[in-house]
C-alpha cells in the first residue's frame, strides 16, 4: 500500500508548531550545554510570559483582520505611569496636596492607561475608518513620546519588594508571571470559545459585510477587542516593570514584533477569522525559546533581528500556502 505526504498533510498542518519547537529544542540543546537545565527553563518561562499577555490581546485584533503595532509603546507608559505614581505619587502645589497610591492602586492604574489607549486605537478605527494599521502606527508615537515626557527619560526605580515580587515572586513552586499569563490564556480561550462574543470575533473576522448583516455590532465588538489588547499589553508592562524593579523609558522596543510572531507562527491568519489562542501560545513559546537560544549561542542581537524576522515571512508563507490550499 502506498502512502503519500498528501494522507499526513492535514495532520502535519495541525501540528507544524509543535514539530517546529520540538526540532527547535533539540537543534538548540545540541548546541548550548546550558539550555536543558531547571534554570534556564523558569527563565524562559518568565520571559514568555510577558509575550503571551501582548499576544493574547494581539490574536483578537488579528482574527478581526487588524493588527496593533502600538503594543511595545502601550506596555511601556502603562509600567511608566504605574511605577510613577507608586515611587512619588501626584503633588498638587496649587492645593498642597499630595495623593499617595499603594501597589494595588499603581496596578489599576497601569491597566486603565493600557485599555484607555487601546480603547481610543478602536475608537479612531471604527469612528474616522482609519486602516488599523496606520491608527496604531500613531499610537505607537504618541504612547512612546508620552512615556518619555512622564519619564523625563529617565528610569524610575526603587518600587519596593510588594510590587517587584509581581515579576520575581513564586507561587507553589511556579512563578507568578506564569500563573498570571496562564489564567488570562484560560479565561480568554473561555471567552473565545464559550460566549457570543468570540463567534463574532471570528465571524468579523470571516466576512465583515456578512457579519453586519447579520446583525452583530462591529463596531463595539472592534473596540472591545483593541481594548482588552491594551489592558493585555499593560499587563505584559507590568510584568516587566516588576520584575527589573524600573521602568525604562525605551521598555517595550520591538515587543510588537514578537507578538506579531507568536500570533502568525501559532497559525492565526492576518486575513482574520482563522486561529485560536492556543496556537498563540505556542508561537509565543517558539520565539521565547528561540530568543534565548540565541543568547545561549551568543549570537549578536542584530542577528537575532534578522532571524526573527525570516521566521515571520516564512511563517506568513506558509499562512499564504495553507489558504490557497484550503
């Protein structure tokens, strides 16, 4: 009996993020003695928890057929104004009034700032039908520029062990990032898969003019979607700011790259309607895995740029290919 390729095909498709990582490790573990110890391993695991947050969030822009190139720049002025305001709080010469802010309200206060931006990327796309592209392209400058007014380019350090163990601390053997990361994956799979709200996600994705006539509101479920991946990008800001204990004013730089990896490498389409959060969350892994690798072999950084971005246009070719043979 003969068997061809085309029989494990669609079998391959379905598992092609998993046999990358798998030949990933194994080619990255030959090379470096370092790779396959426990330490490396929790490193890894708290560096990809940063990304899966931004790529949780970028995913449901993405199945709406946009994309957020804002995120690295959202992250970054989220841990600014939450570190900010929990090292010197708000002075109000004027009045003679200080306002104090304890670590719980610092977080709530990054996440604010991290969904009212994303928020206003939807309003600006859906109000004045701006391509995503170019609305977010805007906010990436202005959240960056604000990040470095607030900053005066300057980091703000000394937070205090209550916040940093936000980033550093460990919770029943695992650290807390990846608790944290790992329950916005459970509740946004939840929510995607369980709710109206994840059908319409797809469905706008699918076919927007289908969608509309079918009755959902494609606005709101748009904006909806660019906030939470704000809130999800101050999540990723927080996390990071934690666990340097600082807030740089440049943090953030590139991180919109790597989300945009894990999403196309997890096999969510840029065309929309086609992906899932788990294959996210997979492509996050692969480019976790692939950066510290990188390191591990010291290869130089402006390499790794190159190599990651290769990753990203195979990725998209094999996107293109698996459309065309759908």
């Amino acid at each position: 009996m003969q068997i061809s390729l085309q029989t494990y095909r669609p079998a391959l498709l379905k598992f092609q993020s998993l046999i990358a990582l798998l030949i990933l490790c194994l080619t990255i573990g030959l090379l470096s003695d370092k790779f396959f110890t426990v330490a490396n391993g929790w490193n890894v695991l708290r560096q990809i928890s940063v990304n899966v947050c931004i790529s949780v969030g970028m995913t449901l822009v993405v199945l709406t057929a946009g994309i957020d190139l804002s995120v690295g720049s959202v992250l970054a002025l989220s841990g600014a104004i939450a570190a900010g305001l929990l090292r010197n709080g708000i002075e109000l010469p004027a009045s003679n009034l200080y306002i104090g802010f304890t670590v719980f309200g610092a977080i709530v206060a990054g996440l604010l700032t991290g969904s009212v931006l994303g928020w206003f990327n939807g309003w600006a796309i859906t109000r004045f039908k701006l391509p995503p592209f170019v609305a977010t392209l805007a906010m990436l400058t202005i959240a960056r520029g604000l990040t470095m007014l607030w900053t005066e380019g300057f980091p703000i350090t000394g937070l205090g062990d209550s916040f940093t163990f936000l980033g550093t601390g460990w919770l029943l053997g695992i650290p807390l990032p990846v608790w944290i990361s790992g329950g916005i994956v459970l509740v946004v799979v939840l929510l995607m898969d369980q709710t109206r709200f994840g059908r319409y996600v797809y469905a706008i994705g699918g076919s927007e003019s289908a969608a509309r006539l079918s009755g959902v509101n494609i606005n709101r479920i748009k904006m909806l979607v660019y906030t939470m991946a704000g809130g999800l990008a101050a999540v990723g800001g927080l996390l990071v700011t934690s666990r340097l204990d600082s807030a740089q004013p440049n943090a953030g730089t590139s991180y919109e790259l790597d989300s945009i990896a894990a999403v196309v490498i997890g096999g969510t389409s840029l065309s929309g309607g086609r992906g899932s959060i788990l294959g996210t969350v997979q492509g996050a892994v692969i480019i976790g895995v692939l950066n510290n690798g990188l390191v591990l072999l010291n290869v130089s950084p402006f390499w790794q740029q190159v190599v990651k971005g290769i990753v990203i246009l195979l990725a998209v070719i094999i996107d293109k290919s698996s459309s065309r043979n759908d």
